[in-house]
C-alpha cells in the first residue's frame, strides 16, 4: 500500500494482490489534497504505479479504439480531450491548497503561448496553413496542454526560460519539474515519430492528418511519464515523501 511520511495516509490508492484491485474514493481524494500538511497532487498519490497517467491514456486512445481513428472522429472527440487534458494537467501539478489566481494565470498562459508556438511549428513542418487548419489548431493545443501546462509550474507562461532551465538544470530539477520535462520530450518526441505515416501511401483512414500525431501526443505523455519514474536522480525520488509500506 502506497502511504506518505506525513501524517496523512492514502489507503485508496494501490492494492497490489493477486487480483490487483485499487479501489478509488473519490471524496477522499478530494479531502486528502485540500489538506495543508504535505500537500500531494493527484500526479504525486500515484506517482509509482502510473495509474495516473495509464487512465488519461485510456481516455485519449480508447474512444479512436471503439469508433476508429479517422479524421470524423478526431473532429468531434478532440476539442473535449483537450479541454479535459488541460484541466487534468493542472490539477496533478497543482495541489487545490495551491491553486490561485496566480497559478491559474500561469497555467492558461503558458497553455496559450505554447498553443501558437505548436500551431506555427507544425506549420513550419508542413501542415497546411489553411486547409484543415482547425485540426491544427486542435492538435496544437492538444499538445500544448500536455506540454505547457505541466512546466508552467516552473516558469510561468514563459516557455522558452522552461527550455533553457531543463538544459542547464535537468539533473538538479525537482521531482514535478522533472516529470514535466520527461513528459514534454515525450510528446514532442512521439508526436514526431508519428508523422512518419502521413506520407505514406497506405490509403489508410488514420493517415489522414492529424490522426497519427493525435495518437503519438497521448503515446508519449505516457511514455515520458515512465521515463520520469525510470530516470530519476535518487535524491529526488526520496524527496517525493511517498514510500511503500
């Protein structure tokens, strides 16, 4: 069972039996992250077992999976992806005892900042200015809430300091700014790899773009995430304040 070195316990978390059930309390999450005494975000309660971020990578995988990847159903299923992985990415960096109109600000900032940033990137890359500009758009800011929104708790909306902090900082960096950069290079890193199939000529539904790099942004969130819980300075996992009993 998954317990902090503070006072508070989180026996909701992880049952690791043969069955491997774990049980979920909703209002007991809740309690448990308004409380002051070591203020745990969602991200942090199930920092170990990525249960975290396996379940937003259901979420964004799993409704391509029932109805298909194809350009139909990216137009209709992404907006509400990326507005749920928005406000999914700044609860789990974001305590509630720490959410202000400060780190609000920050986050939304960040997040549109970054949205033009990937919007002109993409571009930049290939994909049309104006025909089927909204799915860029969407993708943009798909990737931006998984990207941004993470390091805004380090830099503010200012996303280029957060690129020169990880280069300069990346080993010394705490555990949550560690796994924002992990995470951010993951998406980047797998939207990229993704796009490898748009060209092909497979005459393929899900090569229509944006749907592999949809797919590859969700892919590497995941990814990234996996690798912040295997590249990690040791220092750090012991500050973390989790630990197994």
């Amino acid at each position: 069972i998954l317990t902090t070195t503070t006072s508070t316990r989180i026996p909701f978390l992880l049952v690791f039996k043969s069955d491997f059930t774990f049980p979920i309390h909703i209002k007991t999450l809740f309690m448990t992250l308004s409380q002051k005494p070591g203020r745990l975000t969602i991200m942090q309660t199930s920092s170990r077992s990525l249960l975290f971020p396996a379940a937003l990578l259901v979420f964004g995988l799993l409704p391509y999976y029932v109805l298909g990847l194809n350009i139909d159903t990216v137009s209709w299923i992404l907006l509400p992806q990326v507005v749920v992985a928005a406000v999914t990415q700044f609860l789990a960096y974001n305590s509630l005892a720490d959410i202000s109109q400060e780190t609000v600000g920050n986050a939304v900032g960040g997040w549109l900042v970054a949205t033009v940033l990937w919007h002109t990137v993409l571009v930049l890359f290939g994909a049309a200015l104006v025909q089927d500009g909204a799915f860029t758009f969407g993708l943009s800011s798909l990737a931006a809430a998984l990207t941004a929104i993470p390091t805004s708790r380090l830099t503010g909306y200012k996303v280029f300091t957060a690129v020169d902090t990880w280069y300069q900082k990346a080993p010394s960096l705490s555990s949550p700014d560690h796994r924002a950069m992990c995470q951010s290079i993951g998406v980047m890193g797998c939207m990229y790899a993704s796009a490898v199939v748009l060209p092909l000529d497979w005459d393929r539904s899900w090569q229509v773009w944006p749907c592999p790099c949809v797919v590859g942004a969700w892919i590497g969130y995941f990814l990234g995430n996996m690798a912040d819980r295997i590249w990690r300075p040791s220092d750090h996992r012991s500050s973390q304040n989790l630990k197994f009993a």
